[in-house]
C-alpha cells in the first residue's frame, strides 16, 4: 500500500503480508443431513477458518498442509465429538485447535431421522 506520494504506508509493504486460503474438498458424509445443506453451511464459515490460519501464518508465515477432522451432527444440528483425524506436523497445534473449537459451534439444520458422520478436510495454503 502507498501513500499519495508513493512510499510506503506505515512501513508496511505488500510483500510483507503473508495471505492464506483455506479449501473444503467434498466431505465423507454418513446419515441423514443433506449433503448440499451441509455444504452450504460449512462455506458460510470459512471465514472463520481462513482467520485461524491467519493467526498461524502469524507465527510461521511458510505453514500449509491438509489436515482431517471427523464429528458428528446430532438430530437436532448440534455438532458433538469434534476429533483430529489426520495432521501432520507441519500443521501447528493452534491452528487445528482453532479450526475445532469452530467446528465444534456451528449449528446445523435439524435432521430428525438422524445423526450424521462427518469426516472433513481442510487444506491451508499460501495465497499465490
């Protein structure tokens, strides 16, 4: 960013911003929950994570990688047993910490035939 007479606004440069995108590849979806619904709603939160791995990229401005986690929805939309199911070490611990304790609020559309099985990734990436 510039100022109007061209040098640098508050020290900062556009080459000093580390900016990440956060990808949801299709879930693996067991139950009753309509899988388009759940895609709807899990791209209204990618905002969200897209700031968890902001705060990541903070301390180490070089993290990406994927990694899994599974829960369940109940039939009522309430999400339960939030677990890491794959991350590798390059994945900091905050950022998946981050991204369950997220998980773990949202409040899907009830399903009243029944909980669904979720097991999602998310794949953290440098913007290019």
């Amino acid at each position: 960013m510039r100022d109007p007479i061209g040098g640098p606004i508050g020290g900062i440069t556009a080459e000093s911003i580390v900016q990440g995108t956060v990808l949801l590849p299709a879930a693996d979806l067991e139950g009753a929950l309509d899988p388009m619904v759940y895609r709807r709603v899990m791209l209204s939160r990618v905002a969200g994570f897209r700031a968890c791995y902001s705060r990541a990229l903070r301390t180490n401005p070089t993290v990406g990688g994927r990694f899994v986690l599974s829960w369940t929805i109940t039939a009522t939309g309430v999400v339960t047993n939030v677990q890491i199911v794959q991350s590798p070490a390059m994945i900091p611990a905050e950022l998946t910490a981050c991204v369950r304790g997220l998980v773990a609020r949202i409040r899907f559309p009830a399903a009243p035939t029944g909980p669904t099985s979720v097991e999602q990734a998310f794949v953290v990436r440098l913007r290019q």
